[in-house]
C-alpha cells in the first residue's frame, strides 16, 4: 500500500509517500532523520512499518528540508539508507 503523508499548499505539495508493501520496518529512515519525523508502528497486519508521527504530518514542509539538502548535509539522507527504496519525497 502506498501511504502519502503531508499537504499541498499555495506554495506547492509536501509529501513524504511510503510504500508498506516495500518498507521492512527496519527503522533506518527514522535514526538517520534529524527532524525525527518517522516513528515505527505495527500496522493492521502485526507487521512493523515506518510512518511520520501524526502531529508532523501538517508541518512536513517545515520541519523536513528534503531528501536533497539532508544528502548534502549529512551525506545521506532517509532515501539512501532504506534497503528497499520504500520512501520518496515530493519536493
């Protein structure tokens, strides 16, 4: 299942999207996030997934700088370190 969390706005859509079908729920993309937007959960299935804290979901575009300026800070960023490229961005 593909989960989109985040907003559009006037200034254009922040979305973090995550594919459960591929995230293992290994938790890399939440130790390496420096905004600690992602939190692991059990999901309907007892299977453990990765998603964004639920009081974040509307501040995405303000807390997240994106995976692009993460990589260039931090040398990688939430995309790099998952196994199974479960995790996208939209800006």
């Amino acid at each position: 299942m593909i989960i989109n969390y985040g907003y559009r706005d006037a200034q254009g859509e922040y979305r973090i999207t995550v594919d459960t079908d591929k995230c293992n729920g290994c938790g890399a993309c939440a130790e390496i996030c420096p905004e600690n937007i992602f939190e692991l959960e059990e999901d309907d299935y007892d299977e453990i997934k990765v998603v964004v804290i639920t009081d974040k979901i509307n501040k995405i575009g303000y807390l997240c700088p994106g995976a692009a300026i993460c990589a260039s800070r931090q040398g990688k960023n939430c995309h790099d370190v998952c196994p199974n490229e479960a995790m996208s961005h939209s800006w």
